[in-house]
C-alpha cells in the first residue's frame, strides 16, 4: 500500500513541475541562447514537454500496473 501512495506523490509532484514549467515557457519573452519567443516557438517548447510527459505517463502506468498485480 505505501508503494501505491509514493506512486500518487509522485504523480502529484510531477503534474505540478509540468504546470510550472509550462507557465515558465509562455511567460519568457527571451529563451536561454537569447533568441525572442514567438507564440509558434512557444507551443513547439510545450509540444516537446508533452511528448516528455506521454512518455512518462506510460511508463508510470506500466508501473501502476505492477503495482497493482503485486498487491493483489
């Protein structure tokens, strides 16, 4: 059981990193090597961080499943 509360913890935690990170990219004006951001650079920058979070998000179900298979 205490595995299965560390996995909603951990979800919960990520879900907030992956709000304030995209709050982070539409608020910059400017990105790290300097070049301005247009609204198209900007939602290119969430579409890779949502491809990050797909990626995770399977892998965090593979492990939900294990988890369950475990505790039943």
């Amino acid at each position: 059981m205490l595995e299965l509360k560390a996995w909603w913890i951990t979800n919960l935690i990520m879900l907030i990193l992956f709000g304030l990170t995209t709050v982070f990219l539409m608020m910059r004006r400017v990105d790290g090597t300097g070049a301005v951001q247009t609204t198209g650079d900007r939602l290119a920058a969430i579409g890779v961080l949502g491809v990050v979070l797909l990626v995770v998000v399977i892998i965090q179900l593979i492990r939900l499943a294990l988890i369950r298979k475990r505790l039943h």
